[in-house]
C-alpha cells in the first residue's frame, strides 16, 4: 500500500479527489457495459461476451493513459494547438457529414485507413472549439468591449462549429452551444453580445435542420416527448429498468432490460445503473459527477490565470452537463437524444476525449499546486533572507 501511495504521488498530479473520481467511474463504468452487452455480443459476436469487455476495459486504459499524458502537459500549451485543430476540425466536420459513415440515418464517423477504426470528428471539434474559446477570451480581457476585434470571431467560430455538428447530431450541437455560451457569460461578455449569439445560433441551428440529416429525426423525438398518450419504445424500457430496480437495485450483472432496452450499454446505460444497483446507485452516479464538477470549479476559482479558470470551469461544465442530459433523458425529463453518458457509456473517440478533457482539468489544478508550492517556497527564502 505504502508503494502505491508513492507511485501516486511522484505519478498523479494534479487534484487527488478528481483522481479518485475518475477511477471509481472507470471500474464501475467496465462492470455495467460488461453486463449491458449480453445480447450485442450474441448478435455480433457468436457469444463471445469477453470480447466487448476486454474492448471497453482496453478503451478506459487508453482513456485513463490520455489523461495521465494531458494533466503532465502545461495547460497554457493546449492554447497554442487549439486554433489549429478547430482549422483541422472544420473540414473533417464537413467531409463526415458527406461522405462519412451513416450509422442510424446520421454520418457521425470517418474510417481511418490502415487501422480501419472509426472516428468522430466532433469530439475533436468539441474539445478543440472550448480550449480556442477560453483562449481567445483569456486575452482579450481588456478589451472585451471592443465588438469587432473581440467579439466577432468568437462568435463566428461558435456558430460555425455547432452548425457544423448540427448537420449530423443536434442535441451535442445545442449542448456545446450551451456550453459556449456559458463560458462567454463567465469571461465576461456583455449580454447583448450573447443575444447577437442566440441570433446566430437560430440562423445556424434552422439551416442545419432544413438541409442537414437529423432535422426530421429531432422534430419527431420533440412530438413524441410532448404526445403523453404514446410513450416511444426507449423510453418504456428505461422506465421498466427503473421501476424495478427499487432501492437497491437486482445486483451487477441481472439486469433484464438489458436485452429489449436499445444502447443499453451507451445511451441508456444510466437504466442498467439503476436497474442493477438501484436508486443508490443512480444518486451515486449524480454525486459522483457533481463532485467532478465542484473539483473543477475549485480549480478555476483558485487558479491565478484567466484561461486557467475558463479553461477549467468550460471542460467541466461540458462534461458534467452533458452527464446530466443523458440522465434526464433516461428518467423522462427530456426527449432522446445520442448523447452519451461520459466516462460510463462504451465508446471509442468520445471515451479517449473525455480523457483528454480530464487530464486539462488536471493540468490546471497541477499548475495553481505547483504555483501555490513555488510561492511558498520563495516567501520561505525571503524570510530566511530578512532573518539573516
């Protein structure tokens, strides 16, 4: 135990308590898909159960390694590629929605060639679009004023971005919008700017949804949510999960819903949470990611830069909403959506990028540390100095 300790503190830095969060998520999160995946692995894989749990466990490994590579890298650093990959981003955005892979009716991913793996340009566009946007922000603090030099690129790229995701996935388009517009509020952006971006967002989410592929799809989820006569099938067997998964739930791996819920292992896994561990388990999972979000917000409040707070506070606010759309959307709050749970749901780039995201969050709490240690020791010096 004591070696651990000490391979964890030469190793993890950064916040402890995001740490332990992250680590409880990821073990849970390699139980519940191993459990939820039962009937996808019959009808994919002959049966073969192992082979869905040694690829997500493989894909929270990868994720757990991202984040230990990004919280080890300066945070400022990310500023300096961010803009770069927002240029990369917007051409894959437009060239998925294309000529992409069309899963469900949407062309979400691109093959990569040579490892034939899918990827999704979006989680890039995401992650890319929040660091760019808390850069941009952090320096122009003092002039935030100024429209034209400060404003309007700002908005430019947030509503080319969202409309971009728009055309192949409207509910993360109108989150990230969300997001954006938060973290414009924090950086101090006056309110009659975000309203020019509310016009913006309009005009750019109402062509996404007149020439892009999920406008038909996203109209028919609003109507079914609002029509309280037919409850859509989804919704029924989530409601069924949780309804009989009682206080403490059936146990790990019993659920029964798992094999008449559609993506129990990623859309509606948060249904397995509770039918397998119950309402505790389902409040856990919401205290867990509250938690995640009080850390985060803990290392923007203390950090001594601009960007290191918007940086921060955006990344978990992203995060942490996300989180909590999805489990809304299971319990009935709202219509569905393909928006994973993070950090839970089985996946390939939104897991490596969620891992990323963490590790910045990390990199941030890390520096204000190493800041706060520096300082400490120098005021240390100074007063052995003054009693010389």
């Amino acid at each position: 135990m004591t070696m651990i300790k000490e391979w964890a503190y030469r190793n993890l830095k950064g916040d402890p308590v995001i740490w332990f969060i992250v680590f409880i998520i990821s073990v849970w999160s390699i139980l519940v898909v191993y459990s939820s995946t039962g009937s996808l692995a019959y009808r994919m894989e002959a049966g073969n159960t192992e082979y869905y749990l040694f690829k997500h466990a493989t894909l929270v490994f990868l994720s757990l390694v991202a984040m230990w590579i990004a919280h080890r890298i300066d945070y400022r650093y990310y500023s300096r590629i961010s803009k770069l990959l927002l240029w990369v981003s917007a051409p894959l955005l437009l060239l998925t929605w294309l000529f992409g892979t069309n899963v469900n009716e949407a062309s979400r991913w691109i093959t990569i060639p040579v490892i034939n793996q899918g990827f999704q340009p979006s989680d890039l566009a995401k992650l890319a679009l929040l660091v760019t946007l808390t850069s941009m922000l952090s320096k122009k603090q003092q002039d935030i004023e100024n429209f034209q030099k400060s404003i309007i690129p700002m908005l430019l790229w947030v509503g080319l971005i969202c409309g971009l995701i728009a055309m192949t996935n409207i509910s993360t388009a109108i989150l990230l919008f969300l997001t954006c517009m938060l973290v414009l509020f924090i950086g101090r952006v006056p309110v009659k700017y975000l309203v020019i971006l509310m016009v913006i967002g309009f005009c750019s989410g109402s062509i996404s949804l007149m020439i892009g592929q999920r406008g038909e799809t996203a109209l028919h989820r609003i109507t079914d949510f609002l029509d309280k006569e037919e409850v859509p099938y989804q919704e029924k067997q989530a409601n069924i999960a949780i309804a009989t998964g009682g206080l403490f739930g059936k146990g790990p791996g019993q659920s029964d819903q798992r094999n008449y819920l559609p993506h129990p292992y990623s859309d509606f896994v948060y249904a397995i949470i509770i039918e397998e561990y119950g309402l505790i388990g389902g409040v856990t999972v919401m205290l867990l990611f509250l938690g995640l979000l009080y850390r985060g917000m803990k290392a923007a409040a203390e950090s001594e830069r601009a960007y290191g707070g918007l940086l921060s506070a955006g990344l978990s606010f992203a995060l942490v909403m996300q989180a909590f759309v999805n489990m809304g959307v299971t319990v009935g709050l709202g219509p569905i959506t393909g928006l994973p749970l993070p950090l839970f749901s089985m996946g390939g780039t939104s897991q490596l990028f969620t891992g990323l995201a963490i590790g910045i969050i990390l990199s941030v709490s890390r520096g204000e540390i190493e800041d706060m240690g520096t300082a400490t020791g120098n005021q240390f010096k100074e007063k052995i100095k003054q009693a010389a």
